[in-house]
C-alpha cells in the first residue's frame, strides 16, 4: 500500500513539474511575441514616415516648378506690356490726316502719363509691333492655359501618389523602378519594400511561434 501512494505522488510531482515547465515556456513564447508585435509597430511607423519624406519630397518639386512656371507667365506679361506702350508710341508718331485725327490718341500721346519708349523696340516697324503683340497676347493666354493643365495633371498625379502608398503599400515588392523615377525616391521605395519583407518574415515567425504553442 505505501508503495502505491510513493508511486502515485512521483507520478503527480512528475506531471505538476512538467505543467510547471510548460508554463514557463508558454509566458516566454508570450514575451516572445509581445516584442514582436511592438517590433511590428515600430515598422510600421518608420514605414508611414518613409511615406511621408517621400510626399513631402513630391510637393516639393510640384511647388518649385510652379513657381518657374509663374516667373516664365510673369515675364511674358511684361514683355507684354512692353510691346503694348511701344506700339501705342509707335502709333502717336505716324503721320495722321486731319481730318482724321483721333483726339483721344492724340491726347494719349500729348499726356504727361505716357510711358518712357524703351530702347528695344525704337527701331523696330509698327507694323512688326502690332504683330509681335497680338502674337505675344496669344502666347499669354495659351501659357495660361497650359499652367492651368499642368497644375492640374501634376495635382492629379500627386493625389494618386499619395492614395496609393497609404492604401497599398504591401505591392511595393511587385514595383519595378525605371529611369524616370528619381534616385532619391527609388531609394526609400527600396528601403520601404525592404521594410514590408522583413514585417512578412516576423509575421511568418509570430504564425510558427502560435503553431508551436497550440502544440502544447
């Protein structure tokens, strides 16, 4: 009889030793997976900050480029004002029948307000000056124009950058870079797609981690 309970209480302290050691492995494989989940978070902001760098780098170039554009439509419209009082002095020095005089012209061109002649266009026709005018006016509409499209497309491109990193960044490892992209740019969408691949990998452990655990 005494034998028996020796037995049976070896048998017990055997089982309750080896429950304690599951446990034991159980709370480990639990920190174990705590840290990777915190690590999975850290990679996910250092992503959406890459992301952002990235943005910003876009509407960086966006505004710098926008900004040549209106220094270009800027210019043209001085320009443009310049062929406009060159043609108008042009028109007060033609000789003028009498009985056709235009007494506001003539008053324009008699007025103290009237603007200086510059130098460029003293020597050129009127007849090339009207020309060179309506052709600079049409070229500052049309420049309008085409600021306005650009603006457009480039915002258009830029939103579509922007939803596309933010909704779905796990086909970085799909993109393939060509020349056009800049290096910079083609930099971090490496290093981002780096980042999803070693997410993937400790995701594919933490899966193995709670195959082993159910295990027990």
């Amino acid at each position: 009889m005494l034998s028996v309970r020796t037995s049976t209480c070896t048998t017990l302290e055997t089982l309750l030793a080896e429950v304690a050691a599951l446990q034991r492995q159980s709370k480990e494989k639990d920190a174990i997976i705590y840290r990777l989940h915190l690590q999975l978070a850290e990679n996910e902001l250092d992503t959406q900050e890459k992301i952002r760098r990235i943005e910003e780098k876009a509407e960086a170039r966006v505004e710098f480029a926008m900004a040549k554009c209106q220094e270009h439509l800027e210019a043209m419209e001085q320009k443009y004002a310049e062929l406009e009082a060159e043609l108008e002095l042009q028109n007060c020095k033609k000789p003028v029948d009498d009985d056709l005089i235009d007494f506001d012209a003539e008053s324009n061109c008699s007025g103290d307000d009237a603007p200086d002649p510059t130098s460029d266009f003293t020597s050129v026709p009127a007849e090339q000056l009207a020309k060179d005018f309506v052709m600079m006016s049409d070229a500052i509409g049309n420049a309008h124009v085409i600021i306005r499209l650009q603006e457009a497309q480039i915002k258009q491109q830029l939103d579509w950058t922007k939803s596309f990193f933010k909704k779905n960044v796990d086909f970085l490892d799909r993109m393939t870079f060509d020349n056009d992209i800049p290096k910079d740019i083609q930099q971090q969408l490496i290093i981002v797609r780096e980042e999803k691949e070693h997410e993937k990998n400790m995701e594919s452990r933490m899966m193995d981690l709670k195959f082993l655990e159910s295990l027990f």
